[in-house]
C-alpha cells in the first residue's frame, strides 16, 4: 500500500520526466499521427497539467461530513 508522499513522488517523478523528455515525446506523437510539432508540444504540456495537478493533490487529505439520521449529530470520515 502507498502512503500519500509516495503517491506524490510517484507522479511527480512522472511529471519531471515528460517535462524532461517532452520535445522526443511530441515529435513521436507527431511522427504517429501527423499532427504539427507545435501542437504535439501542447498535448505533451496538457496533459503533464494533469499529472502536476494530481501529484499535489495527493498531499492532501479529506474527509467527508455525512448526514446522520439524528438532526442534533454529523459523521465525519477521516482519510488516513
């Protein structure tokens, strides 16, 4: 099982490397599907938002707040 700092290594490490490798990544997509360099760039950038994004997410914690069946209580779920 994955404590949360790992699953943020993990991603980011997965960023870092498509940051490092993006112009080989995008002329491979542009070789595969003929789309222009240019455009490749972007889809690479895209989608290592995503995965940044996911990477500092997975720092975080939540917890829900449900409803209970008396008014006068709140459950709350705590992620550990």
């Amino acid at each position: 099982m994955f404590d949360l700092f790992m699953k943020y290594r993990i991603c980011h490490n997965l960023y870092d490397l498509l940051m490092a490798h993006k112009e080989e990544l995008a002329q491979l997509i542009t070789l595969e599907q003929g789309k222009p360099l240019k455009e490749s760039l972007g889809e690479i950038n895209y989608s290592a938002g995503f995965i940044e994004f996911a990477s500092e997410e997975a720092k975080r914690i939540y917890g829900d707040i449900i409803p209970a069946p008396q008014s006068d209580r709140r459950l709350f779920v705590l992620k550990q």
